[in-house]
C-alpha cells in the first residue's frame, strides 16, 4: 500500500515533467538549464502526496512539502517555458491558495478558527488579486491609471470585519475584546483601498 503510493507520486512527477519538457522543445523555448528547478520540485512535490494520503498528524507536513514542491516547480516551468516575464504572478497565486487549502484543518474553538478562516480567506483575495496581475501582464485587462488594487484592499477589510462579527453569535472569553481587535484593521484597511480606488489626495 505504501509502496504503490510513492509509485504512484513518483509517477506523477515524473509525468509532469515529461509534459512540461515536451511542450517546451515544441513551441522551441526549451531552456535545458531550467531542468534543475523543475526535476527538484517535482520530486518535493511527490515526496509529500504518500503522507497527504495517509492523514492524521503527518497529512500536514505532506501537504507542505506538496505545495512548496509544486511552487518550485511552477517556477522550473515558467523558466522552462521562458515565460517568466508574462507568468509571475502565478508565484502570487500558487502561495495563496496553498495557505487557503490549510483550511480543511479547523480548529473546534471558535477563537483560532475565526482566526484561519479569516487567514485563508484574505488567501483566497490574494489569489483574485494574481489572477487579476496576470491579466494585466498578458493585456487581457486594463484598469488605466485607476487604483484597482483598492478593490483587494476593501474586500480585505470587509473579510476581517465579517470574521469578527461572527464572533458575537459565540459565548466565548474575550469575546469584546477579539471584536475590537478586527474592526480597526478592516476599517483601515477598507478606508485605504477606498481612498486608492477612488484616488484621494488625503
């Protein structure tokens, strides 16, 4: 069982190389060097999936070896690619949603729990605002001169102060004071992007 897990990883990663490689020597952008990021990576990669499937304590430190393993290899496959300069903001996108996915580990305290969602929610508004950069570079979108990432901000603010809020419907320990702590940063936060959004001189 063990055994044909980490076949089956290593067999993955070693597919995922093949295709990156593959493609990069058809569209004539194969860059041999790029291969001692990619292989690596994809290694990382695959020594963590055997302990993402078994679960329990070890399924975390699985699924951190996946995703640092698979951020390096996206970077041995832009390079691979040569197309680092169009495909960067992968490298905003691929870290957020790696700490979005950290939060299928909920804590049963409502305390630390609001505080992870509140984390991997800001994660997932990370991961839009990749998305939204690689857009922009590969001139899908475009925003002129307004502040857009004002947007982020805003929605930043809002995710903190709904997380908060959400603590009041909790008889718990310092309730007020958790309250408290979130509203002033999503006020900020929220005031800041308005400001940017809407390019206040003040």
């Amino acid at each position: 069982m063990v055994a044909g897990r980490w076949l089956t990883s290593l067999a993955a990663a070693g597919l995922g190389v093949v295709v990156v490689t593959v493609t990069a020597q058809s569209i004539d952008r194969f860059h041999w060097w790029a291969g001692f990021v990619l292989v690596p990576g994809a290694l990382i990669a695959a020594s963590g999936g055997p302990l993402l499937a078994r679960g329990g304590g070890r399924a975390f430190v699985g699924y951190l070896l996946a995703c640092v393993g698979g951020l390096v290899f996206a970077v041995g496959a832009l390079l691979m690619l040569g197309v680092m300069g169009k495909g960067w903001p992968f490298m905003i996108t691929l870290p957020a949603l790696a700490v979005a996915g950290t939060y299928l580990w909920r804590s049963p305290d409502p305390l630390p729990q609001a505080f992870h969602r509140t984390v991997a929610m800001l994660a997932l508004n990370a991961a839009a605002l990749g998305v939204t950069f690689l857009l922009l570079v590969n001139d899908v979108l475009d925003f002129g001169a307004t502040g857009w990432w004002g947007a982020f901000m805003m929605v930043s603010g809002v995710i903190i102060l709904a997380n908060g809020l959400e603590l009041l419907r909790h008889r718990i320990a310092y309730r007020a004071q958790a309250v408290t702590l979130a509203v002033g940063p999503a006020v900020i936060a929220f005031l800041l992007g308005l400001r940017f959004l809407r390019d206040w001189p003040f």
